[in-house]
C-alpha cells in the first residue's frame, strides 16, 4: 500500500474491514471524507512515555496467559503488580 495515498488507504479499508478496529478512528474518518487529501492539519498532544520493568512485567503477563491479568482486568479496572 502505497502511504501516500488516501484513496488507497480507503479502498484497503473498504476491502479488509477486520483492519478498522486496529486504526484510529481520525485516519478511518480521513480516509472516507477526504480521500484525495495528502495532508490535514490537526491539533493534539503526544506523549513518550518510559515505564520501569514494563516490558519485563509484561513478558511475565504474557506466559501466564489470560490468566496473568488475574480479576482486576475483568472487572475493567487495571491494575499493574508492583513491587515492593
């Protein structure tokens, strides 16, 4: 696909709809509105982010499976394990 173009950026979603729920909703609102448009102006903030032993806590997370996250996650509540 070539990136620069949002026509094609609209015909790739239009033809594999299991891509929406991984593209933010401004490129997927871009892509139907303005197709032809090769730039939009937008205002926000970024943020970079470090967080300590995240990577290592998460590779923990991940061989424990689903059952790694434990209840918290369930009930739509996260909470990270620390360490004390």
């Amino acid at each position: 696909m070539d990136l620069g173009s949002r026509q094609n950026l609209a015909m790739t979603v239009a033809a594999n709809p299991t891509l929406v729920p991984y593209l933010p909703r401004i490129v997927l609102e871009w892509a139907r509105s303005a197709p032809e448009a090769r730039w939009s102006e937008l205002e926000g903030t970024m943020a970079f982010v470090d967080i300590s032993g995240f990577t290592a806590m998460s590779e923990r997370l991940a061989r424990a499976g689903k059952a790694g996250f434990g209840p918290s996650s369930r009930s739509g509540v996260r909470r990270w394990p620390t360490r004390c």
